[in-house]
C-alpha cells in the first residue's frame, strides 16, 4: 500500500514538473538577430504581461537568426 501511494505520489509530483517546464517555455520570448550586423532586429512578446524590446532584452529568450 506504501509503495502504491509513493508512486503515486511521484507521479503527480513529475506530472506536475513537466506541465510547468512546458508552460515556460511557450512564454519565452523569440529575438531575432541579424547575421550581418550581429545585433537585435526584433523580439516576439508571447504574454501581454512582456514589454521587452531590442533595448530590453530579457534574461532567456530564443535566438533566432535572420538575414
């Protein structure tokens, strides 16, 4: 019975971990940097709580390349 209920346990505990991680990652911010010019050319804001912008780059975001 012990064993049932630490299982359990554990699997809503990772359950819970992996619907998180995944939650966060869809609310990264893409930025967009130019191959030629190495610098920001955009930023994709996915919530409407983020403001950032090529000046106010966020601490984690997606690189994405452009030309």
């Amino acid at each position: 019975m012990i064993k049932i209920a630490i299982g359990s346990f554990t699997f809503c505990v990772t359950a819970f971990a992996v619907a998180f991680m995944i939650s966060e990652a869809f609310k990264t911010p893409d930025v967009f940097f130019s191959y030629s010019s190495n610098g920001c050319v955009k930023v994709i804001n996915y919530t409407t709580e983020s403001t950032y912008s090529c000046e106010n780059l966020p601490k984690k975001y997606n690189k994405m390349w452009v030309e």
